[in-house]
C-alpha cells in the first residue's frame, strides 16, 4: 500500500499537487459557510431522554413554562412607578406581538413577587421565541436590537437562554481568529528553529491549512443532516494544526536523514514514506479510533468532536502521505534553504556546530542511559507524580456549563447573574413536572396527593399546580385562573420550586430531581428543567461509557500489536496513555471546579464541571498520546529489528524520536494554549487541559515511565506465540515494510561498531543498502550483546 502511493507521488508529483490545490479551492467554497450550519446550544442533553421528551411536550402545550429570553427591565424610580409600569407593560404587549414570540409572561401583567427583585428597582418580562436554534437565534438578536437599551424611564437588557447561545457563537467565532493570529506565527517561529530552514517549516503548515479547510467543507455536509456544535471548531484548528506538525516533523526529519546518507530525492522519498509514513498510518488509526468512540453517546456535542476529529486526523494524514511526499520530492536538498540560524552564526563568528538532528540525538542518548540505569526509581518517581497530579479528581463534581461561561462583561451573562443574585432561584430554576393524563379522567386526590408529595421534599420551597399552590405537604392557595392554564387536553403541568440557595443545575437541584422521580404515585409522570437534563445526560454518559472505553481499549491493543507484533506493548502502551492523563483531570477539578488561578485566567467557577467534557478530553488525549506512543514504538520496533537487542533498541528508538516528540508536543501545546486563551470557559478547559495531558506524556511518561519500565520488562516485550509473530511479519509486507536507518554513502557500513556507544558519528552501524528491517544478520546482534556486557 504504502509503495504503492510512493509511486504516485515520485512519479507524478506535479499531477498530485494540481489534483490537490483544485480539490482544496473546491474545500474553501463549499467550507466557506460552516458557521452558519453549527449550533451555538450546548448539545449535552439526551434528545431520547424523559427530561428531552417532556420538554417538547411542554414547549408545544406550555410555551409560556420554557421562556428562552429574558428582558431584564431597570427603573430608577422603582418598577412600581406609574410611567415605569406603562412603558414595562407596552414593551410586554408589544413583544407578545412579535410573530417569532410563542408566550409572554412579565412583572406588570401577572403582579407576581418573584419576577420583581429584591429592592424593586428590577423587574422580569418572560417571553418563549419559537423555532430552532437556527430560528430562534437570529429572531432573538431582532428584538434585542430594538426592545435593549434605553425607552423613557427604563433600560432594558437582554438574556435568556437564545441570547447566551448567540453570544457563545460570536464569542467563539472571534476567538478562533485570536487563536489562529496567535498560534500561526509562534508555530512557525517554533519550526524554523527546530527545523533549522524556513522552507521545512511551511511545509507543516501547509499540511494543517488543507486538513482545517478540508474538515471545514466536511462539516458543513454534515451539518445539513444533523446537529453539529460549534465548539467542533476548536477541535479542528487544535487537531489541524497539532497532527500536521507531528506528521510533517516525522516525515521531513526522515527524509533530510536520507538525503544527508547520500539518497537522491526520489529514494529518500519512498524511504520516508515506507518507514515515517507506516507510522503516520498507525497513528491516524489510533486517534481516529479513540475520537470515533464518542459517536456512540448520543449527545451531538461529543458526537460534533468525533466529526471534527475523525475528519481532521484523516485529512492530516491523507495530506502527509501524498501533498508532503510529492512537495519532497520536487524540493529535494532545497528542503533545507533558508537557514536563519546559520546567518546568526556567521554574524558572531562562532564555529559551525553539529547539526540540531545530532546534538538533540546526543542529549536524549545520555538521558536514556541514565533512566535505564536506574530503571526502578525512575518508574516509581513517575508513578507518584502521576498519581498525586490526578487525585483531585476524585472530588468532581458534575454539572452542565451555563451562561457562566461567558467573560463577565457580555451583557446576556450580566442579565442572568443580576437574576441569580437579586430574584433568586424560583425566577429560572424551577424543576417542571408533567402528568401524561386527561384532568378529566384524573383523580382528583391523586393529583392532590402527588402534588403535597413534592412539596414536602427536602430543598422545594412550593409547587404550582392546577390545584393551586402547595407548600410543606399542605395546599396552601386555592385555585385560581392562572392554574386552570397548567392544564392542556390530556397533560397538567406542574412547577417545583427550589428552596432560596438552590442553584437551577448545582448537585442540590440533581439531587431534586432524582427525589421527585422517586416520589410513589399512580400517576403516569415525566420530570423535565436544566437539572432535569443533567441528571439523564449523566445516565447516557454512564450507560454508554463501559462499551466506549472497551472500544478504545480494544481497538489499541489491535493497532498496538499490527505495529510492534508484541503482546506486551499493547498492554504496556494502554497504561502508559492512561497515566499521562491523570495530570489533566486533576488540574481540571482543582483549577474550574475549585476556581484556583480563576483571576489570572479570567474565568468565574462554578463548582462543577460540564457533564460531557471529561469525556471529549479523555478522547482526545488518549489518542494523541497514543499518536506520541506510536511514534517511539514504530522507531523502537525498527531498531530491534536491524540489531536484535533490547536495550540498544529502546535508547536508539528514544533518540531518534525524543526530539521529534518533544518539538511536536511543543508546537501542539502552542496550540492548544492559544484555544484555551478564548474567554469561553469550555474552550479555555479543553485547551488548556489537553496541552497539559501532551506535555506531561511528552515529558514524564515518554521521557522517564516508558524508557524506565521498558528496562524492567526487557526481551519479554516483545514476547508473541509464533502464530501472531507469522501474522505480524505477513500484515507488515502487506503494509509496507519500514527501511532501517539511512545508509550512509561516504563510508562502508560495515565499519562503524554495531552499538551506538561506539558510533563515530553517534550513530549506530546500519546493515547493507537494500536490507529491511529483518536485514541485520546474528553477527551484528552478537556484536551488539558483547557491546552491551562490556558496559
């Protein structure tokens, strides 16, 4: 397979660059209107879940009970205050008028004590804007245009819960430019020095904009047939621009190898693809793997992820594998001009030094051989660190995130915080409750009897119901007409008030809800609300999340075992990428549940964490510490092939990749810490916290765990029964099989010493030109044990 796109792209590279360009112009028109197509709501509801279905029961029959914009009304004189009152009540009319309003409930119509706050200075109109998001949002942005701001003796703003979506949307859109100004130019300063040439470090980048432009155009024919949220962006930039750079790294480093033994560009490219590019394949297929598992929760902000990131992993490998090699191959030794470093250089007088490939292959030598050496307490040291990081963990709390995670100053977060503050939770947090059964045909006393019920739970201050008002067990307000609307053909609808204190999605109001549902009763009922919504959503989590972590799981140890043909560093591979995202989630839980560092990052904690996010950064930092572990174990397999011993084949597979890794986990951190400056809570957590989980695999567990325990399990890692070892050597030929080192043509190969020990060059012996990575005879592995027992 692999020689097979050599082929295409060494002999016809100028076709494959024609063929890519029109097929990117074509991705840039039809990608040009995604935003238009995503969805701003936050995605983590159950579409089949009870709260989900009562919910659209009651925005059909009980519009006015599902408000979704809110006008927050300022009188200086009072809310009370005759003009005030008539300029409120005209407002509330004529937005009643609007033709996109469903309902519309205020202060001034109903006299109701909790839409007014506190000191009377503030009072609540209520309307339901119908529609979808895709509807409802740009119909709420009209009335906020002409109902905010000043009118007479009043001033007037805008919330709700449309009006936070549309300010996350815009929020979003604009920090998405910051972050691409931001990230760009680091990157690419980033590259130039790693790289040493300013034209390797475009190539990078050019990888990245086709696999972000390409996704852009997938998503908008995605988004025509089911919802995809708009925080999928992020994924796209983060994971466009992170894997194209690990891909182009690998794939450049290895062909400037080959043309500096003496390749001419067309070998050096079939070289490159066959080795680089077999790991580009594994681990595009180990993300890939690890991102699709969301598809299998049906909430659409996880399933928007899986998307993106299927997508752009895809398209990243696809441009590596193809654009990169056919741009090699017409660039030849001009992948190397335009050195800045070399100028500098000059300038000082300074004495050329060895190249960054070998001095970064001496640093990452003496660093090995110094864990191996003390394997044991390097292993232990990790092990504690890891675990001690992820221990806050075990006091998460869970939630769904809320107007909260808008930055202060905008003013639908202003409106809803004025609310919780002043008009306390009964204004927006009620917990709402439908009984699917004609009020004709119901018990009157059971509908009595439920109602008392509710009222004496723990933290319920009254529940509304066509009865009337009951509090503490009793019916304390007799019906009126207002209750005789909480009852449409075969549904009555009911009203669970929270205590004052009870926040509308806090762990108190979950707690309401699973009570309210434990309530025995004969009728036939169905609980809905935001705390409602959390609680299922927790339930799909957990109901899906055994089979997804088996897929995962599964699904690593297959590609694992296809890469290295051992059993045990599947195994190992597993539990290294689990361990390096225990920093993450701990530093999640003490940083937004706890609110640590809340001011310098510019966030307002909330003391939980969004349901469905723990979920997207496992995916996503699961899989690109397998893209890291891939990377090593494709290198290590590689070298144990060509000299047949173990600990020359993890200190050389560290070396030649440690450096690779290390730059790629730097540039990916770069981006996703320039994704985690937006002011959108959410945002900032998955950027920050994923660019901790890569620098702490690219460090703690690549740098000290892996080559430390690896030392412990010695030639029992690459352990497999003899019919799994056949297997692996037929799938591999099928693949493609990797070369071994360059072949360096200004010297015989036989004459440098097998162990890198005492390779002039600080390189090890590479076998005869031809030789694959079953080529190294049982003379070098003899030479290469002696060499080990004289150290």
């Amino acid at each position: 397979m692999l020689d097979a796109l050599t082929g295409l792209t060494t002999r016809r590279p100028w076709w494959v660059l024609v063929a890519a360009l029109l097929a990117v112009v074509g991705a840039v028109v039809l990608g040009s209107g995604v935003a238009d197509r995503l969805r701003a709501g936050q995605g983590t509801e159950d579409p089949s879940s009870e709260s989900a279905l009562a919910g659209d029961v009651l925005e059909e029959h009980f519009p006015d009970s599902r408000p979704n914009l809110i006008l927050l009304v300022e009188a200086e004189e009072g809310v009370d205050d005759r003009e005030a009152a008539g300029t409120a009540l005209g407002l509330a009319e004529g937005l009643a008028y609007e033709d996109s309003v469903a309902g519309v409930t205020s202060y001034w119509q109903t006299g109701s004590e909790e839409l007014k706050s506190d000191d009377g200075s503030r009072a609540l109109i209520a309307a339901h804007v119908s529609g979808t998001e895709d509807v409802a949002g740009p119909a709420v942005a009209e009335i906020a245009e002409e109902y905010g701001g000043e009118h007479g003796p009043l001033t007037v703003s805008v919330g709700g819960q449309t009006a936070v979506l549309n300010d996350i949307e815009s929020t979003i859109a604009d920090d998405l430019l910051r972050s691409e100004l931001i990230a760009l130019p680091l990157t690419l300063l980033i590259l130039v020095w790693v790289y040493g040439s300013v034209v390797s470090a475009v190539l990078p980048l050019l990888v990245g904009v086709v696999a972000i432009i390409g996704t852009n155009a997938v998503l908008y024919v995605i988004a025509g047939f089911t919802d995809v949220s708009v925080f999928a962006q992020s994924l796209t930039i983060a994971l466009g621009l992170g894997l194209a750079i690990d891909y182009a790294l690998l794939m450049v480093r290895r062909f400037r190898a080959e043309l500096a033994a003496g390749a001419d560009p067309r070998t050096a490219t079939a070289v490159t693809v066959r080795t680089a590019g077999r790991t580009v394949v594994f681990s595009a297929l180990a993300i890939s793997a690890a991102l699709a598992a969301m598809l299998l929760f049906p909430l659409y902000f996880l399933r928007s992820f899986a998307y993106a990131g299927v997508t752009v992993v895809t398209l990243a490998a696809l441009a590596s594998l193809v654009v990169l090699p056919a741009l090699l191959t017409l660039l030849g030794h001009r992948v190397n001009s335009l050195d800045p470093r070399r100028l500098l250089r000059r300038r000082d007088g300074a004495a050329e030094p060895l190249s960054p490939e070998d001095a970064a292959d001496r640093r990452w030598q003496r660093l090995t051989r110094l864990v191996m050496r003390r394997a044991p307490l390097f292993a232990v040291v990790a092990l504690i660190v890891l675990v001690v990081a992820g221990l806050p963990f075990l006091r998460v709390e869970f939630g769904m995130a809320d107007d909260r995670q808008l930055p202060s100053g905008t003013e639908s977060r202003q409106v809803m915080d004025v609310i919780r503050d002043d008009f306390g939770s009964t204004a927006t947090g009620a917990v709402d409750v439908l009984v699917h059964s004609p009020p004709e045909d119901t018990d009157t006393d059971d509908l009595e009897a439920y109602a008392s019920a509710l009222s004496s739970l723990d933290n319920v201050e009254e529940v509304r119901s066509p009865l009337g008002v009951h509090t503490d067990g009793a019916n304390t307000r007799a019906r009126t007409p207002v209750d005789a609307l909480r009852e449409s053909e075969d549904l009555a609808y009911l009203q669970v008030m929270p205590a004052p204190g009870v926040e509308d999605i806090s762990p108190q109001s979950q707690d309401l809800v699973r009570d309210i549902r434990a309530v025995d009763t004969p009728l036939e009922t169905s609980v809905s609300g935001q705390a409602a919504a959390v609680v299922d959503a927790q339930a799909a989590i957990a109901e899906q999340l055994p089979l997804a972590l088996t897929a995962v799981v599964a699904s690593m140890l297959v590609l694992v075992y296809l890469l290295t043909g051992s059993l045990v560093l599947p195994l190992l591979s597993v539990l290294f990428n689990g361990l390096s995202l225990t920093a993450m989630f701990g530093a999640v839980v003490w940083v937004f549940q706890d609110g640590n560092l809340s001011g310098p990052l510019g966030f307002t904690p909330t003391g939980f964490i969004d349901t469905a996010l723990p979920v997207l950064m496992f995916c996503i930092a699961f899989g690109l510490s397998m893209d890291y572990g891939v990377f090593l174990m494709s290198r290590m397999r590689e070298e144990y092939d060509r000299v047949g011993d173990h600990r020359a084949a993890v200190e050389l597979g560290l070396r030649r990749t440690g450096g690779i890794i290390t730059a790629a986990a730097v540039t990916l951190a770069v981006v996703l810490v320039a994704i985690g400056a937006s002011s959108v809570t959410n945002t900032m957590m998955l950027g920050w916290g994923v660019a901790l989980a890569v620098v702490a695999d690219a460090t703690v567990v690549r740098c000290l765990l892996v080559p430390s325990v690896l030392r412990l399990t010695g030639r029992a890692t690459w352990w497999a029964p003899a019919p799994l070892r056949r297997f692996y050597r037929a799938f591999d030929a099928t693949l493609g099989e990797g070369a071994a080192e360059p072949v360096r043509r200004d010297r015989p190969t036989g004459d440098a010493p097998a162990h890198p020990d005492t390779a002039a060059t600080g390189r090890p012996a590479t076998p005869e030109a031809g030789s694959g990575p079953t080529g190294s005879t049982g003379h070098d592995r003899k030479n290469t044990e002696v060499a080990h027992a004289r150290d």
